[in-house]
C-alpha cells in the first residue's frame, strides 16, 4: 500500500522540479530573441602612429568597414589623452596570496589635454599606491606631454603619504615628480619611469623595461623596479626590489 502511494506521488514531484527548468528554458530563448536584433557591426578604429589627429582622418573608412560578426554595439572610442593605469611591483620573493600581492599595487588616472600651454598639452594627474611593511602614498599634480605625442610625459604635485609600520605615523605632505618615457609608438618599445618626493621622509622609485601594444588603446609594461623610502622610527630604509607589470587603458 505505502508503495503504491510513493508511486503515485514521485511523478507529481518530478514534474514540480521540471517546472524551474522550463521557465528557464523558456526566458532563455525569450532573452536570446530580445538580443538578436540588437546585434550590430563594431566599430573598427584605426591606429596611425601619427596620433589621434591621423586616425580621424580615416573615420570615414572605419565607419564603413564591415566586420562578419560581433556582439558588441558600436562604442565611442577613447577620448586622446585619457589614461588609467594599474600595476604591481611586488618584492623578488613574490607572494602567491593575491590578498598579500595586491599589497603592492597602484593605480592612476590621467587626463593629459586639459589646456595648451606654450604649444604642449598640460592635464592632471591622481594616483594612490600601496607597498607593504609600509607606504601608503596619494598624489596629486599637472602633466606636460612634452612632444604631444605621449611618448614623454611629466607630471609634478603634491604628495601625501604614510611611512613606518607604526599606524600611529603622521602622514606628510611634500613635492614629488614623476618621469615616464617611452621609445617609440611600434607594437614594441622601451619603458622607463622615475618617481620621488622632496621631504626628509623621501620616497624614490624607479622602473625600466620594454613595453607591448596590444591594441591602439591598450599597452602592457613590464620590468625590473627598485623602490625605497625612509622609515623615521624604525631608523632604516626600506628597499623593495624585483619585477614590475603595468597595464595601461588609454590614448
């Protein structure tokens, strides 16, 4: 008797598990009509190494490209002189713990064609940086791009930053500079940068290696970096050393 009972019930609940899969099924098929329609060419932007000024002249010839397929819709595409960077210059014995590796990171937005002054691009510049055991460093100055090409840019502020391990540390304000340069606009190109503040807690970094263009507004650094700065209570200078990768969004 309790047999047939459990026979009679088992399809009912089975049929109840299969009703969450065919509304799925069901808003899959809806969404996916909803997309289809909306599936458009993408936009193809060139790249001169002339700058943004010789890509524009062939927007004509990119609007009339025609890519086979893409997902995507057309997008603007990056506006000159915008950038964001992201990187990590970990120690040599790098930690594996990504929680620990983020410990070493820094990011910076900029915007280098804010105002022409004396025939170059001046813009601004933030940034904030973190290095373990212990820096913790904000930023904030003017940028000259100084061939307006990109290739060679300064950037002077001011600084304010923590050093020492006691949390207790004041924070500092101070004047810093920072130098980037690049060789060339090729697919493949040299990569340097030089970063210090003026204060009797100096910070001091610097960067050297080669770079890779991925995409007209996309580039990935990497090199060797030494770093240091002084921590007053603890009476040292501490020395970071080892491999540095940038990523870097951007015209």
């Amino acid at each position: 008797m309790i047999a047939q009972v459990c026979q009679r019930i088992s399809p009912k609940r089975s049929s109840n598990v299969d009703r969450p899969a065919r509304l799925v099924t069901i808003l899959v098929v809806v969404i996916t009509l909803a997309v289809l329609p909306t599936i458009s060419h993408a936009q193809n932007i060139p790249y001169s190494a002339g700058g943004p000024e010789m890509a524009n002249d062939h927007s004509d010839e990119a609007d009339n490209a025609v890519v086979p397929f893409c997902m995507l819709p057309k997008v603007a595409s990056t506006p000159p002189g915008l950038r964001v960077e992201m990187s990590l210059a970990p120690p040599t014995n790098i930690p594996t713990d990504p929680y620990e590796l983020g410990k070493y990171g820094r990011i910076a937005v900029e915007y280098t064609r804010i105002a022409m002054l004396d025939g170059t691009h001046v813009g601004m510049q933030a940034q904030a940086l973190h290095v373990a055991h212990h820096l913790l460093f904000y930023s904030f100055g003017l940028t000259s791009d100084i061939n307006n090409d990109g290739m060679f840019l300064l950037t002077a502020g001011v600084a304010h930053y923590q050093t020492g391990n006691n949390r207790a540390e004041p924070f500092v304000d101070a004047p810093f500079i920072r130098v980037r340069f690049q060789s060339s606009p090729d697919d493949i190109f040299l990569y340097s940068e030089l970063e210090t503040t003026m204060h009797f807690r100096e910070y001091l970094s610097g960067m050297a290696g080669i770079g890779i263009r991925l995409s007209p507004a996309m580039r990935l650094m990497g090199g060797f970096h030494h770093t240091e700065f002084v921590m007053p209570t603890e009476q040292l200078v501490r020395q970071v050393e080892g491999l540095e990768g940038i990523i870097s969004w951007g015209m």
